[in-house]
C-alpha cells in the first residue's frame, strides 16, 4: 500500500502544496494522513495511526524530510523506525533519500551520511525560523490589554480570544454556569462549547 504523509506546525497553516503533491502521485485521498496542530514535540496523532498501519512492503510518500520531524534526531529516528518496519520512504524533494529500489552502498553508506547532513539543515533553519519570529513579534505594538498588534493590518496576531468569538446568547449562558445558575452540561448543550474550551473561557473571563 502507498501513503501519504502531510504535516503543518500549526492549525493555521495551510497544507494545500503538500497534498497537491500526493495527489499528483496518485494517492488516494483515504490514504493521506495529515497532522495539523501545534506542539513542542513529534506526538502526532495521524503519524501514530499510519504507524499502526503499516505492513512490510508499504511505502510513505513525503514531500520534504522536515516533515518527518522537528529537529535533526527526530528525523532520524523516524526514517529507521519506517526501515526497521520493512517499509519504504519516498521524499520529492530529497529523492536521494528514498529508501526504495535502493543498492546496499546506498543505503549503508550514502544515505546516513545524507540523511545526517539534511537533518542537521533543517533543524538549524527551524531556529533562524524561531528567532526571526521573536524579533518580529519584539518589534510589534502592543494595544491596552497588552496583546500585539500587525503593524501591517492594525490587528492583534496570533490566535484571537475565545471570548471575543462568543454570541451574546453564549456570553449569557456561561455566565449562568459561572454564577452556579445553571450546570456545566446545560451550558455545554446551549452553547455548543466543549467543557475544556469553557473551562479556558471561564479562567480569561476572571482575568
């Protein structure tokens, strides 16, 4: 079986040029795994999945080699755990790197010293990334309440308040849960608001 593997560091970003490419390579849209979420480690839920599929003889497509981890040992770890498993890897961009059809010297010799190299690259513009970033957001305005401000758009970056996005009948029955009027589950079923994400609306509510 042939997979697909497409990751975004975040939920903001779009993984459209990912998945052309796997459609291009005529992968079913059923066997494309993707994770779109933010987190300081490779504890991807769909990677998990995909992993718990394979079988010998299956190969994962992926467009580039930083998908496959955050840093340089990530990466590494998971190209031989894909090896170890009997499957085969396929990056369009590092072809040098796919493990199919390859000869011995390639493999034993070759594409560790490669795999090392392109890692190590990587890792290390994932933290020019990191810091051009703090430096942009250390530039920015900062409005009354002390979120950053686009310079650009004029308005706040990053991820808007959970309470700005809430309808005044929402407000009003979080409220009542707040206030000990009415329970936590009456509240979850008339807003539509999952009892974590209340939890967090309530704690930016006494702020």
């Amino acid at each position: 079986m042939i997979y697909g593997y497409v990751r975004v560091s975040s939920k903001y970003q779009n993984e459209d040029r990912q998945l052309t490419s796997m459609k291009e390579k005529g992968i079913s849209p059923d066997n494309i795994f993707i994770d779109k979420e933010s987190g300081k480690n490779f504890n991807r839920t769909s990677w998990n999945n995909l992993m718990a599929k394979l079988v010998v003889g299956d190969t994962i497509i992926i467009k580039e080699l930083d998908r496959m981890g955050r840093n340089n040992k990530e990466i590494k770890e998971n190209f031989e755990l894909i090896k170890n498993k009997g499957c085969f890897l396929e990056f369009l961009e590092n072809p040098l790197l796919s493990t199919k059809n390859k000869s011995q010297i390639e493999i034993e010799l070759i594409q560790p010293l490669i795999l090392h190299l392109l890692g190590y690259f990587a890792e290390k513009e994932r933290e020019k990334i990191l810091v051009r970033q703090k430096e942009a957001y250390a530039a920015l305005e900062r409005d009354e309440k002390g979120r950053l401000i686009s310079k650009k758009k004029k308005k706040v970056v990053g991820r808007p308040s959970k309470i700005e996005n809430l309808t005044l009948e929402q407000k009003g029955f979080i409220n009542a849960w707040i206030n000990g009027t009415i329970k936590i589950s009456a509240c979850i079923k008339a807003t539509g608001i999952k009892k974590t994400t209340l939890f967090k609306i309530k704690k930016e509510m006494k702020k």
